[in-house]
C-alpha cells in the first residue's frame, strides 16, 4: 500500500477502525474529515520540476571534474587546473558518495558524521539537508531539490526552502532508490514486503500521486547496494531497468508484462546506450554483452573479461577497462564493427573509472601503481587522474597525482 507526499501509511487497524466508523451515520464528523483529507491529497504535492534544455557539448570552459582523494571531495578544470576542495570527511561507501545535479552547480554529499550535505560548485556555503545518514539520493532534474532516503523511508527536499520537506513513502515498510524519469513526470522506487527476498517495484508521478505497483524485483542477495544506479531510466523516459539481481526486467510506464533484459550468464550493471535503444551489461565473467531494447537480441562484444563500461556521448563506441593477464588496458570498440582501439596499457598501472569528456573527443580514468612493479622514487602508490585522447594521437596526460572516484560535468 502507497501513499502521496506527507501521510504515513495507516495500520490496518486504523482502517479497519475507521471505516467501521465511515458505516455508522453517527460519525459523521469523520466522515467530513475523511472527505477533505482525500480531495487534499489529489489537491496538495510537490511542485512538479521542469526540464531544462541544455546544450549537448558545453564550451570546454564549462567542464569540471569531480574527484574523492580519500575522504575529500575535489574539483577541477578538465585540463586539471583550479583545484579546490568541495568538502572533507565524505563517508566511505561502495560507490562514489556524492552526486553531482545535472545543472552542474550543486553536489550533494553524504558527511561521515554530520548528515545529507549540499554545496555550491561556483562558490558558496555547504548547506545541511539531513542530520542521518541517507542511502540513496537522486536529483530534481531541474537541480531545484533532491529526494533521498533516511531511516528507510523516501523525502524529497529544496534547496531553497520555498516548500517544506515532503514525505514521499513512509510508514515502516523499507523503501530504496528513488530516482526521477529525465523528462521529470515520474519517480520510481523500490518498497519491501513481507518476504526479505521480494521487492515491489513503485511508479508515482512527480506530484506525489498516482501511486502503481508495477510488478516485483527479487535481489540476488540480502546486500543492500546503495548505489544510484539500480533503478536506472531510459534517455526517453518510457521505460527503467530495477538491476538488483538476476533475471533483470524492464518496467514500463504504460503498464503490462515487464521485459526480460539480458541473455547472457547472469546478467548485471546494465547500462543504457544514448539513445535508448540499445544497452550494455556484463555476465558472470564480467565480459560485455550488447542488448537491444526491444529484446531482439543480445550479442557477445568481449571474450574477455572487463569492467566500468561507458558510452560514449556522441557515437556507437564504449570505453572499458579490460582486465588481460595481470595487467589492464583502456579499451575503445565499436559497436558495430567491434573493431577494438587499445589507449593504454604500456605503463605499469591498474586503471579503473573512464569516464567520457562531454565532447566525446576524451577520457578521464584513475590509476594506481599495479602491486609487485617496481615504483620509481618519485612516483606515490596513487597515481592520480590522467586524461586520454580517444583517437590514441598522444600519449595520456596525467592532471592530478591522487584521487579515485570521478564524474565529469558541466557547470551550465
């Protein structure tokens, strides 16, 4: 049972209750009250974002990447300069733990001590969202507010304290992921049951109503990845993939059967193609499958086994870094053509985390000095962030001499 914005799911008692009462002609003052609060609750949500338009490749001036050196959160120009500290002490978790809003201009963080966190990326104050820790976060795609969960239950917040904090999903039921539709209409999420192994997948409209069970998701164990990445969005807003275990569906906002996605061995970290057609994901041996939308098919692009698959921005081609004996390698291949282009691999290094530069001329990666090679005195066990020409003109150009965790944006 859902609920819209800012009322607690009621007992099964308390309905019981009440609706014995709503029988006798008596009450009539709860039936009054009950009347009222069921016009508020299709009356009263969240003001609804908008989409903003941006332009697909920003002015290279606009580009900052963001990185965690340890326990602080960085910034910097794609060429590496104007380094500044965003915020300290972030704490530790399995994936990057912060999130950047699509506008460019906040990053949302989780503070080791201290709560839900936001700070401008121009300049400016942090600003406190939450005193506990959150699990997950997801942006308004007009950069206005996020939702998160805290204690289980799902919130959405503004930044600008021009409505209150609304309460999307309470009531004791464990609720994980929320994540906004890119066209803004819809938000999703995922609510427990009473069964530990089963999940009910939930669409709402950005207003808090229209609460629908779309169907169910069953993880492939009781580990509770907080990651922003297991509801994930198609670019059209049509459909979202739940990959938190195995078979992974997709749902649709029209409704009906869920589509199985995924024909290799154990499919996982599905990524969507740029214009939604088509995805990525890997199987149990970590290599690349190809996947159409449409289920029409599903096709073997490595043999080999690989990891941080990405798209490119602009064209058919995905960046991963391929794992080749000990060593490991930053691979381009061609979708179509599955012709490979190797960038890296001559140095000693692991390499991990590519991530595109938004004119899809580039890449971010991170590296570390591989176990049991031989260090030159100079060079520290972190070897930082290094940016690579995609077409392999020149060799790559090292920015940083730490950092982990990257995502490249644009300030717009």
């Amino acid at each position: 049972m859902g609920q819209p914005f800012g009322y607690p799911a009621a007992t099964e008692v308390g309905i019981r209750g009440s609706w014995s009462c709503w029988a006798n002609w008596g009450c009539s003052f709860v039936r009054t009250t009950w009347l009222s609060l069921v016009v508020l609750l299709f009356m009263v949500g969240c003001r609804p974002p908008q989409v903003p338009q941006y332009e697909a490749t920003p002015p290279a001036s606009a580009v900052r990447i963001a990185y965690v050196d340890g326990e602080s959160l960085n910034i910097m120009q794609v060429d590496g300069t104007d380094i500044a500290l965003l915020a300290p002490n972030l704490q530790p978790t399995e994936c990057a733990p912060y999130y950047v809003s699509p506008d460019g201009r906040w990053v949302a963080y989780q503070h080791a001590e201290e709560g839900l966190w936001v700070v401008p990326t121009t300049a400016g104050d942090p600003i406190r969202l939450s005193d506990g820790s959150v699990g997950s976060v997801s942006w308004f795609p007009d950069s206005t507010g996020v939702v998160y969960t805290l204690n289980d239950d799902v919130y959405a917040q503004w930044l600008d304290g021009s409505q209150p904090t609304q309460a999307l999903a309470v009531g004791g039921r464990r609720y994980l992921f929320p994540t906004w539709s890119p066209d803004g209409k819809y938000i999703a999420f995922l609510e427990s049951t009473s069964d530990q192994n089963v999940f009910n997948v939930i669409l709402i409209q950005s207003d808090g109503t229209g609460w629908r069970t779309l169907g169910t998701t069953a993880p492939g164990s009781p580990e509770r990845r907080l990651c922003p990445d297991i509801v994930a969005w198609s670019p059209d807003s049509t459909r979202f993939l739940v990959d938190w275990g195995d078979p992974v569906f997709a749902f649709y906002v029209t409704g009906g059967s869920p589509a199985h996605i995924g024909a290799g061995p154990v499919p996982s970290r599905h990524v969507w193609g740029p214009d939604g057609r088509s995805l990525i994901y890997q199987d149990e041996f970590s290599r690349l499958w190809l996947a159409k939308a449409d289920t029409s098919e599903d096709r073997l692009l490595t043999d080999f086994p690989i990891s941080d698959p990405v798209w490119s921005p602009l064209d058919g081609h995905i960046a991963y870094i391929a794992q080749r004996g000990e060593g490991t390698t930053l691979e381009i291949i061609n979708v179509e053509t599955g012709e490979i282009r190797s960038l890296t691999g001559a140095d000693n290094y692991v390499e991990s985390s590519p991530r595109w530069v938004l004119d899809g001329n580039s890449l971010i990666i991170a590296r570390q000095v591989s176990q049991g090679q031989s260090t030159p005195r100079t060079e520290p066990i972190s070897a930082g962030i290094w940016r690579v020409p995609a077409d392999g003109s020149s060799r790559p150009q090292r920015l940083t001499r730490a950092g982990a965790a990257i995502q490249v944006f644009a300030i717009r």
